[in-house]
C-alpha cells in the first residue's frame, strides 16, 4: 500500500473549529500501484476487456476497461470500477458474458486475512449488475485463492479455487453462476476434489454441452505428481467418479497440466512428464474418458521440453507452446504446435521455432481462424526489455521475417497477454514502466502490423513508490495556505512539492510536482534532505545529490509557486 500523504493540522484562522476538509483529510499524493495479472476477455464487436486492480483510492481494488478496434476506450478514461471497497481486492479473473460484458471474480481481504472469493458482473457499458459488493462464492474459515474461470456457453461461469479450509492441504471448491446470477452453494462452494495430498496447479475450461472440464496435479499417492480431471455440470454433479478420472499416474513426475476446448464432448488435456529431462503429452477426453489409449507427443524431437500452454481458435485447432532447451540447454527456446480435430500434429514433428535472436521470455499468444497464431512475448534484459509480435501461418510459417516491436520504448515493458479480436488480428495488453511506475497499454495487431500509436495507447497510468521526509510550511496566508515537499520514489528518489489551501489540493498540484529531476541519495538518521521556509516567500532545499557518482550536497531556492529561483539545477555547496 502506498503511502498517502494528509495534513490534518486545525489551521484556527480559517476553520474555526468547523472541519472543511473529508473526515480522513485530503490526498496530496495517492500512490495508484498497478496489479496487472494479465486478465483478458473478448467483448463485443471486436472489442476487447481487460482488469487489474490498482490503489487510486487507497485500498486496493479492482477495475476493468474495455477498448474497440480503432484504439478508444469505451468504459471511461479511468475504466469501470468492479469493486469500491474497503481492504484488498486483488488477483482478478475475466471471462466474457457473451453479450459484451463480463464477470469478473477475486480473491477479496476485507473480511478474511486469508482472503474470501467473490464474483461480479458487468454489463457492455461496464455497469455492475450483481450487489453492488459483490456476490461472495466462499466466505468460510481458511484460505481460498488461485481462481480459474470459464464460460458455461450460455452466458454464466464455472469457478473454481484452490481451497484450505480443512486445514491441512489444498483441495478444489467451485460453483457455477448462470446467466441470472442464480450461484450454486452461495458463499460455500461445492468440493470438487478433496482427498489425502495437495490437489492444485489446475486448469479450467468449456466442455461442450454445458459442462465444463477441470484437470488438476495431484500429490495423493505420495510418491510425486500425477494428473487427474473431472467433468462437471451446471448444478456442479460430476461426471466421473467422486476421487476423479486419472489422466496420468505414471512412475514420473507428472506436472503442468492444461485444459481447453476442442468440439461436441471433446476436450484437449496436456501435460509435462519427467524432471531433469521432461516431456510434453496429450490426450483428448469426452465424457466416456481418454480417447487414445496412449498418450501423444508435441513434438517427436528428442529434447527436454518444459510448461505446456494451450490455445483454441473457433475451428477446435488447438495450439500449444513450449519451451525448448534442444538449442538453448539453459534459457530455452519458445516452440509452437498445431493439433488438429483428429489428433494429428499438423506442423512440423520437430515444431515450429520463433525468432530466438534475442533473451526471449513470457510469451502468450492467441489462435485465430485463418487456422495461425499471433505470438507476444518480451525481449531483453531487465531493465531494458520490449514487447515483440511475430505471426505464424496455418501452415506452420512464420509471418514475418523480422519480429514486429509491439513496444520498444525506454524502459521495461512486461507481461503481454493475447486476445482475438475475431477479424483475423488482436489485441496485446502489457505493463510499462518507461516512467518507472506501472502503466497499462494496449496495442492491436492486423495484417501484420500494428494499428494504434507507436508503442500502444496508454489504458491507465499508475504512480507507484513510497514517500518519505514530509515537510510543511504555512505561508501566512488567510486561506491556509501551506506548501509540503517530500523525497519520492516513483522513478528513483527526486524532490517533489505539493500546495494545499482551505478548498483542498490545487488540481494542478495533485500527486505534486516534481521539483529536482536528479537522483537524490537519501539514508535514515543520514544524507536526510532538508527544507527551511523563509519570510513567508520562499524556501530553500538541502539535498544530497548522486548524479555524478559522488555524494554533493546541492542548494535550491523557490517561490510560493516552486520556481526555482537558483536555476533548475541549482548550486553545490561544494564537489
């Protein structure tokens, strides 16, 4: 949580002992830290939704935005607010309603230290349709967290978490959430699995005939990891047996498991197998169990091949990506397949490699319906690190020869994710810390470039950081008025200042501005900055200067207005 800043000080000339200001005083800076946890679904029209949660108004909480295929942003500057509450609301979830909008579950600390489970939902203009708090899917003793979320097909949501609340290892609890909000066991949730071990690390999706498949990683033999999954109905019966359906109990460990949808009653089900030298298998799965007797491999090459993700398009294609160590034995290598309705790897055996010329990491990609993905993914080493676009073609060709820069701007740019925009592009969400702070922007990809502005269109500004070294000093004035300065992290440590009267914060001066653009060196109880106000005019700043590599102490004098009357730079006191 980021420090806010208040004055509360009873100025007697102007308030006379009536209080003008909100009853927990004003902000002067509001740290609005960005939580972006990759959270997309489509809209409608080729729009596309994407939440986070940020501290605009001090607590944590959620929001959302949607934005159409020629860059605007249709629920406000700011977005819609999912959640305006009290605590910590965090680690949302989107899936689309199917009408353009969307519910949205999270793990939710106002009540639980160990957090609770609520959902909401909203409409096309980003309107809340549920209580306006929430709807609460597990309210009990212990701890609830790792949502997964998919669509029921005809407008509600199966949700599932990873559930504490016998004590001692996790098991699984969901319920569904028609399209009326009607909620199966409200508050509890239903046990999906709950047996001797963990039962985590899962994966949800569709299922064809309103049934969803839920594949987990499960510890109950003791001896490792194995795969099972479940089939689950609306009223949240199961399929198969109460323990699960086993999708591979092997003398290997068995991690990584991931879920999606194909056709009719068929669901794809992969996996990684092994330790030091891993492999990737799948399987399909309908409602009479595992249709190949064996599993499949992604690839034929003889090379270690870690954590699977899968994708869809509207033809019931699946695409997978891995990643490869056969070249790179310590980084690896991002792979793609493409697995067709009947099972057939319809790319090369060897898969299909990205452009791998630079540090590659964090990719994610969507599948569209020319049968080819769009692939995201950052490249570089931190700090410096971009979000790059390449495209591969239905019949496993790389679209472009030379990688696209979705963002190449100063700075690190991270965790991309892909949404179709079902005209045979997408959009890419990612965070940005050109400014030090996280940003969320959004760019959208067709024909092979990029549509928006250079570097995508920034979806919300955040300012992260702490604040320290507050000092305030009344100028006199019958209004109150009363200047601050304060060291501030938010893109290293610099000197801001601040203006607040009997009418509040000047709107120009909110989050206050910045008075020295260098690096301040500052140490408790050492190298403190100091501010002396003189003769109700102007102050005057001591600050300890890094810049040069060597520690300076450097003196400044401003106005009332904080211009700087020693020039922007200031004088040393001695170098």
């Amino acid at each position: 949580m980021k420090k806010l800043i208040l004055i509360i000080s009873l100025l007697s000339l102007i308030f006379a002992q009536e209080t003008l200001w909100e009853a927990n005083g004003v902000p002067i800076r509001q740290g609005v830290h960005i939580e972006w946890q990759r959270t997309v679904c489509p809209g409608d029209n080729g729009s596309a939704i994407f939440v986070w949660s940020d501290t605009r108004n001090g607590s944590r909480n959620v929001f959302a935005q949607k934005v159409n295929s020629s860059g605007s942003f249709l629920w406000g500057a700011d977005g819609a607010a999912v959640t305006d509450l009290p605590g910590r609301q965090e680690d949302p979830v989107a899936i689309t309603d199917g009408s353009g909008g969307a519910f949205i579950a999270w793990v939710d600390y106002r009540f639980e230290e160990e957090g609770d489970i609520f959902i909401q939902h909203v409409d096309n203009n980003g309107n809340r349709l549920m209580d306006d708090e929430g709807e609460s899917l597990a309210r009990v003793d212990g701890r609830h967290l790792t949502i997964n979320m998919c669509t029921d097909s005809s407008g509600g949501v199966f949700v599932t978490w990873q559930d504490k609340r016998n004590l001692l290892d996790d098991d699984i609890y969901g319920t569904h959430v028609s399209a009326s909000h009607d909620i199966v066991a409200p508050e509890t949730g239903v046990a999906i699995i709950e047996m001797n071990g963990n039962q985590g690390a899962k994966s949800l999706e569709y299922a064809g005939n309103g049934q969803a498949t839920l594949l987990w990683s499960d510890t109950r033999s003791g001896a490792g990891n194995d795969i099972y999954g479940q089939k689950i109905n609306m009223d949240m019966s199961k399929v198969f047996a109460e323990e699960g359906l086993p999708i591979a109990v092997t003398s290997e460990l068995e991690t990584k498991p991931r879920t999606t949808y194909m056709s009719n009653d068929t669901s794809f089900v992969i996996w990684q197998s092994g330790t030091e030298s891993s492999d990737i298998y799948f399987n399909f799965l309908t409602s009479n169990g595992l249709v190949f007797s064996d599993p499949q491999v992604v690839s034929t090459f003889n090379s270690n091949k870690k954590g699977p993700r899968v994708k869809r398009n509207d033809a019931g294609d699946v695409f997978v990506q891995w990643i490869d160590y056969r070249a790179d034995t310590t980084n690896g290598n991002h792979y793609y397949q493409k697995i067709t309705n009947g099972g057939v790897r319809a790319w090369s055996d060897d898969g299909v490699q990205l452009d791998s010329d630079g540090d590659d990491h964090h990719a994610r990609f969507v599948g569209n319906a020319s049968g080819g993905a769009h692939i995201f993914w950052e490249r570089g080493t931190y700090p410096d690190v971009d979000i790059i676009y390449q495209n591969i073609q239905s019949d496993g060709s790389l679209g472009q020869t030379t990688p696209i820069h979705v963002s190449d701007a100063i700075g690190y740019q991270s965790m991309p994710i892909a949404v179709y925009d079902y005209s045979y592009g997408a959009y890419v969400i990612f965070a940005d810390q050109e400014n030090g702070s996280i940003d969320i922007r959004t760019q959208r990809i067709a024909g092979g470039q990029t549509i928006f502005e250079d570097n995508g269109i920034l979806a919300m500004e955040g300012l992260d950081g702490d604040v320290n070294y507050v000092s305030s000093f009344y100028t006199g004035g019958l209004d109150g008025e009363s200047l601050l300065t304060w060291i501030d992290n938010r893109n290293k440590k610099k000197l801001f200042g601040g203006k607040v009267d009997a009418d509040g914060v000047n709107d120009s001066l909110i989050n206050g501005e910045q008075l020295a653009g260098f690096e301040i060196i500052v140490e408790e109880l050492e190298n403190e900055p100091v501010s002396l106000f003189q003769n109700g005019t102007h102050f005057i700043t001591a600050i300890f200067d890094g810049s040069t590599g060597s520690k300076l102490i450097r003196l400044n004098r401003y106005d009332t207005d904080f211009n700087p009357l020693w020039g922007d730079s200031g004088i040393f006191v001695y170098e």
